[in-house]
C-alpha cells in the first residue's frame, strides 16, 4: 500500500463529509423506525415491501420503515463515488482502502437490517436473539462510522499517523474506545427494553424505587438488564474524563489539544444527556440525541488517537 502522501483534496473532503453527515442521518433514522415500532411496517419481506416495490396503500409504520430503506439505499450510489473519486485523486492510498471498508461495512449493515426483518426480529419482539442483533448490529454502525471517519481523516494533509508512535497512551485511549463499543452495545440493549417496556415517570416512589423494580426476577430480562447500561456509561465517561484532562494538562500538541477538547466536551454532554433520557424515561427525541452524541464521540476518540499517533512537531491547526 502507498504510504506516500498525495496532495490533499478539499472537494474530496467536503464529500467524505457529507457522506459522513448523511450516513449519521440515516443512522438516526433506523432508531427512529424501533422506536416507533415501525421494523415491521414491510411485513417479513425485504428487499421488497409486503411483497411490491412500491407498497400499495400504506400505513404510516410501513411508510416509516419504507423511507428509511430509501434513504439507506441512497448510501450504496453515493459509497461508489466515494470509492471511485478516492482513487482517481489518491491511487493505492489509505483512503481509498478506508472507502472500500466503507462499503464492507454497509453491505454487513443491509445484510443485518435484512436479517432482523427475515427473521422478524422487530416490532414487538423481546427475544434474546434480538438483543443480540441489534448489539452487533450496533458495533456494524460504529466501524462503519470509524471507517467513513478515516476516509476524512486521511483526505487531509495532516501527518500519516504511525502505530509505532504514542506509547502508552495509545493503549490507554484504545482502552477507551473499547469502552465505548461496550457502552454502545449495552446502550442498544436498553434502548430496546426502553421501547418495548416504557416507563411512566410519572408513576412510582422516585427513581431508586424503579430501579429495584427493574431488578425483580419476575421481571423480563430486558427490564433487569437496564442497569447495566448507565453503570458502563458512567465508569467509561469517567475513564475518559480523566484521560482526557491529563492530556490537556501536558500540552503535547495543537492536534492532540483540539481533540481532547472535543472528547471531554462530548463526554459531558452525552452524559447530561444520558441523565435527562432517564428522568425522563427515554422519550424518542432524547434518544435520538443520546445515539447522535454517541457517534460524534466516537468519532472525537478515535480523532484523538490518530492524533496521538503523530509526533508533536508534525502538527499544525488544520
């Protein structure tokens, strides 16, 4: 593979952007489709809708599931230009290898969503098989947004960053992203338990009293399993919290310094925002925001990484 850096290309980058926005847009709206109950708005049918192309007289579940694979299938057309214009400007380089990642990993997306639909692993079904779905389904999404972030990433004329550099805080921020890859998969499980067993805030004895109520035995495993999720958000923000101040304090480069801001930034807003989705008991908004928060914090963290990859006299404000 070409290491050599080719010259930069801002239109290239200002597309790998929009594809990256527009990829978290259609990533929000396959929450919506569950939290709205619409997964089975095609029936068990796919690529097809209740067996037509377009469907015929729809209801407004089957029109949400319908425009959401719309909008995904416009991600296969805009992938190909991003694969082709990445080797027309680049060549044999990391972003176009990064590109064609891309599209591995929405192919493993469709090949997932398709698979919750053919098995009927939506609407209102509380299986074990399900939450496992979707917590692969939601590790998928995270490489595909890292893979679409690196496409950006290596678009630009920073430094090729060097797994040889960094020391030991490459491992302590790779630590990080492993947690946030066990935050967001214990996230999706609660999500789901969310919409299929909502609670009212405003019934019960206060919030301690809710959650030793989750835990009853008698309760279905996805109400028992809600706690675990802001236990992992909380210990994984602090970890991050931590790192990310420390990083600061030493000052070890204009990159490195941007990112860590965005990293602790996002951090305290994610976790504002987990706070207020359980106050409020998850309504479909704040969950929305909650799973966007989520994505621009992964994207910070592994920003910051590559960040640290590259020695401090190689970086500038870019």
């Amino acid at each position: 593979m070409t290491t050599s850096k080719p010259a930069p290309s801002r239109a290239f980058t200002r597309y790998a952007w929009v594809f990256l926005c527009y990829m978290l847009g259609v990533i929000l709206f396959g929450a919506w489709v569950r939290i709205t109950g619409s997964g089975a708005g095609c029936g068990a049918h796919w690529p097809t809708c209740h067996g037509d192309v377009i469907p015929l007289d729809p209801t407004v579940e089957t029109l949400i599931e319908y425009t959401h694979r719309i909008t995904a299938g416009i991600l296969g057309p805009m992938v190909l230009v991003l694969i082709g214009w990445a080797w027309k400007r680049f060549g044999n380089h990391p972003v176009f290898w990064a590109a064609i990642v891309t599209m591995v990993f929405i192919v493993f997306e469709s090949l997932i969503g398709a698979g919750l639909v053919l098995g009927e692993l939506v609407a209102d079904d509380d299986s074990v098989a399900r939450a496992v779905v979707i917590s692969i389904h939601l590790v998928n999404t995270l490489m595909l947004t890292a893979s679409a972030a690196l496409v950006i990433w290596w678009s630009t004329d920073k430094p090729m960053p060097k797994w040889s550099r960094g020391g030991a805080l490459k491992w302590l921020l790779f630590v990080g992203l492993m947690g946030l890859i066990a935050t967001s998969m214990s996230g999706a499980v609660t999500a789901l338990g969310d919409t299929l067993f909502p609670v009212d805030p405003t019934v019960g004895e206060g919030l301690l009293q809710s959650v030793r109520d989750d835990l009853s035995p008698a309760n279905h495993f996805l109400v028992r399993l809600r706690i675990l999720h802001p236990i992992i958000a909380v210990v994984v923000a602090l970890y991050l919290l931590a790192l990310t101040w420390i990083i600061r304090l030493r000052e070890m480069g204009p990159l490195i310094d941007r990112w860590a801001h965005w990293t602790l930034a996002l951090v305290l807003a994610q976790t504002l925002i987990g706070v207020i989705n359980i106050m409020l008991a998850a309504p479909g908004w704040i969950q929305l925001l909650h799973l966007l928060c989520a994505q621009l914090l992964w994207i910070a963290v592994l920003y910051l990484t590559l960040s640290v990859l590259i020695p401090p006299s190689e970086q500038r404000h870019r």
